[in-house]
C-alpha cells in the first residue's frame, strides 16, 4: 500500500572545524526522502501509516501550531496514501490562512481550532473523545508525531549508514527523532540530540519514554539507553528564535555544500556540531553522521 522510499545517501561536509579535528563529517540526506514528507516527518509516519492501514482506519488526527512541519506533512501524507486529515491547530483561526495551513488545506485536511488553554489537553481522554464525536475513529498521530511506531521508523534509518561511523547528531523538538536515532545505533555509537528550544533537558526523560513506547509496540525488552547525550545550549533564544551570527552560519554553511538547511532544527544542530569540533569535543580519527531531518518548506526565504 505503501511507496517505499530508497535509502538517503551521505554527503561529505566540507568543514573547517572538523578538519581541524581530524574529524569526518557527513550529513545524512534525509530531506531528500520526499518534497513535503521530508525528514523525519517520513520516518515517523511510515508505521503509523502502516497501522492506521491494517486497522482500517481512513482518518488520521493529528496536533499542531499553526505553522507546524508535522501538520503539513501529514497533510501531504493523507492526500499521497488516501487518508482523511484532520489537524488541531493550537489558538485561534487567522485569515488568510498562513502557507502551511494553506497547503494542509489545498491537501483536504480539515482544520479544527482550540483556544491555547484547550489545546493543553491534547492527551485527555476527554478532549479525544469530543474530536470522535465530531469526525469519526481515527488513528491518533501526538503532537509532533512522536510514539513507539515512530521511534521504530527512525530506528530502522541508522541501517542505512554504510560507512564506520561513531557518532550521530540530529535536531530534537518532542524527541521522537532522537529516541529512534538511540534505539538504532544501540550498540553501535553515540547519539547526540541538540534540542531546538529553551529548556532541552527535559528530552532526557522524554526520549526514555519514547523508548518505552518503542519497546511495548515492538516486544523488545526496554534497556536503559547508553548512548543517548544532549547539548542544550545551541536553541539560539528559543524555540524558532534566530540570531544574526545563525543566520550568517546557515548562509556559509549553505554556499559552501550546495544544499539547503533551515533555521529552527538543523540550522541550530550544525552550528552546533561545528562548535563542538572546534572545541575538540569529538575525537581525532572519528567519524561524526549529522541527520538532515527536512522541513525545508520552514526555511526563511531571506537567509
Ligand atoms: C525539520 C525538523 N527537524 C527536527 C525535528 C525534531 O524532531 P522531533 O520532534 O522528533 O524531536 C522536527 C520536528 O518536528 C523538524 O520539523
């Protein structure tokens, strides 16, 4: 029922820092996977849509901002595989629609808004309960796309690395892309996750969770993950904040590969990555895989 996507490939980066480290760099080309599910957003969703098919579900309902990736990918999703969309956009309607919500929109996903208090309780059994009243079963994707089915997705793309490696780093928001990259390369290297907003720490004990959500949905006992590292000071202000010296980073970094990042995930994550090896963070001799995790349709046109 599914297209499958090929395995993305690896780009050398050319990078001062890390030849000064003596240090390899690739970036794992996830962004190629799809034009709209990009990334992660793929990976997280490929299971669930695998669930939601053998269920026979035909909805997906999904959480989002207004300008959430999540919601446009599912959106994209929904239209490639035939599933209804449903997304819950936090806060109030704005017209004219801003050009996520318009293409959310344009793929048929319906859009229901909540007030910022009400969309606390995305998780309440309550609130739930009131959205199948009002369209029907469905399968419930979180906030983010982060469950046990998504964890299993991103973990099966650390296979598809065929070099040495001993490092992989990638971008976190809600940690479901970290906690896959850590139950992939367990017993094989390091996971660093550079949180794109204030207050990264948390993703610790989320990122566990997950793993348990993982271990439940695919049988395997829960181990306590030894390669999982945070580096929270790279969020740049915030979450979707920016600062000049990013930006000038993004430019460089951009003119000197010849591919596009952006600004709120991976931007923030090499940066980042760069700093480190300037720092000697990593080892002489070692190889480190950044995960390009997508969401170009984010990218500030005016970098
Ligand atoms: C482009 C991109 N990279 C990384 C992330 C972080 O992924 P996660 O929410 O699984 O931590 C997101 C989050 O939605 C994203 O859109």
């Amino acid at each position: 029922m599914l297209e499958m996507y090929p395995p993305t490939p690896l780009q050398q980066i050319r990078s001062r820092a890390a030849d000064g480290a003596n240090v390899t760099l690739y970036l794992k080309r996830d962004d190629l996977i799809h034009p709209q599910i990009s990334g992660n957003k793929w990976r997280k969703l490929k299971y669930n849509l695998i669930a939601a098919h053998r269920q026979r579900q035909s909805t997906l309902l999904t959480f989002g901002g207004a300008y959430s990736s999540h919601l446009y990918a599912v959106a994209a999703a929904g239209r490639e595989f035939g599933f209804r969309t449903v997304g819950v956009v936090r806060g109030e309607e704005t017209l004219p629609l801003n050009p996520t919500l318009q293409f959310a929109t344009e793929c048929g996903m319906s859009l229901h808004y909540l007030s910022r208090e009400a969309y606390r309780q995305k998780t309440d059994a309550l609130l739930i309960g009131t959205l199948k009243e009002k369209y029907g079963d469905f399968h419930l994707l979180p906030e983010g796309g982060s469950n046990g089915l998504a964890v299993k997705g991103v973990a099966e793309g650390v296979d598809e690395i065929n070099i040495p490696w001993h490092y992989l780093c990638c971008a976190a928001g809600t940690g479901g892309t970290l906690a896959g990259l850590v139950a992939g390369a367990a017993g094989k290297g390091q996971v660093i996750g550079f949180p794109a907003l204030k207050g990264g720490g948390f993703l610790n004990n989320e990122a566990r969770r997950l793993l348990g959500e993982f271990s439940s949905v695919t049988g395997s006992a829960y181990a306590e993950p030894r390669n999982l590292q945070l580096q929270t000071s790279y969020h740049f202000g915030g979450y979707a904040r920016t600062t000049p010296l990013l930006l000038q980073y993004i430019r460089q970094f951009e003119s000197e590969n010849g591919l596009q990042i952006e600004q709120v995930y991976t931007g923030k994550m090499l940066y980042g990555v760069d700093d480190l090896l300037g720092k000697g963070y990593f080892p002489a001799g070692s190889t480190v895989v950044a995960v390009h995790t997508g969401g170009l349709q984010g990218r500030l046109p005016g970098i």
